[in-house]
C-alpha cells in the first residue's frame, strides 16, 4: 500500500477562496486611500486658490504703493525746485541789500559823517 497524505477539505473545495478573501480587503483599502488622496488634494487646491487670493492682494497693494511713491518723487521734485527758487530769490535779496549799505557806506563817508564801529 502506498503512503498517503491528508488534505483538509477547505483547502480542496476552494483553493482560490484565500486570495478573495485577501483581495476584497485590499480593495476596500485602496478604495480609502484613494478617497484620503482626494480629500489632500482637494485640500491642496483649496490653499493653492487661497495663495493665489493673497498673492493677488499683495501685488494690487504693491501697485497702490508703488503709484503712491511716484506721486510722492514728484511732489518732493516740486517742492526742491520750489526750494532753489527759494534760495535764489533770498541771495538776490540779501545781494541787493549789501549793495544798498556799502552804497550808503560810501555816502557816508563821502560826506565825512563818521558811524560809530558797532563792534
């Protein structure tokens, strides 16, 4: 007589049962992990969308600034051409009034009025 071996009779009726059993867990798992995948992307867009908001917000807010420190160049170029102006009429002023008292001077001492040294 031959030897024989004994075999379990679930592992004879079904011998692909074991991987169903094993695959329809590993589906149900890629099934939520594809869902937890698509809740970070869409979490992603959602941040990404937020980023280009602020950003958007930033750049309006550097134009408002970058306009305002054009008006403020110009107005400071006004006010140091008004400045020189300024200055220029003042030595005019003060160049003319030196003339009128060395003028007066001269006619002083012309007449022989002497003018006590205020020193």
């Amino acid at each position: 007589m031959a030897p024989t071996i004994a075999v379990s009779s679930t592992q004879t009726k079904h011998p692909h049962h074991r991987r169903e059993v094993s695959a329809v867990p590993e589906s149900e798992v890629l099934r939520r992990r594809n869902e937890e995948l698509e809740k970070e992307l869409k979490k992603i867009i959602e941040r990404e969308e937020k980023m280009r908001e602020e950003l958007q917000k930033t750049l309006e807010r550097l134009r408002v600034a970058e306009e305002a420190e054009e008006r403020l160049c110009s107005q400071l170029g006004e006010l140091e051409a008004e400045a020189v102006d300024q200055a220029r009429a003042y030595r005019t002023r003060v160049l003319h009034l030196m003339d009128q008292l060395s003028l007066a001077q001269k006619l002083l001492e012309s007449a022989s009025v002497s003018v006590p040294n205020s020193q």
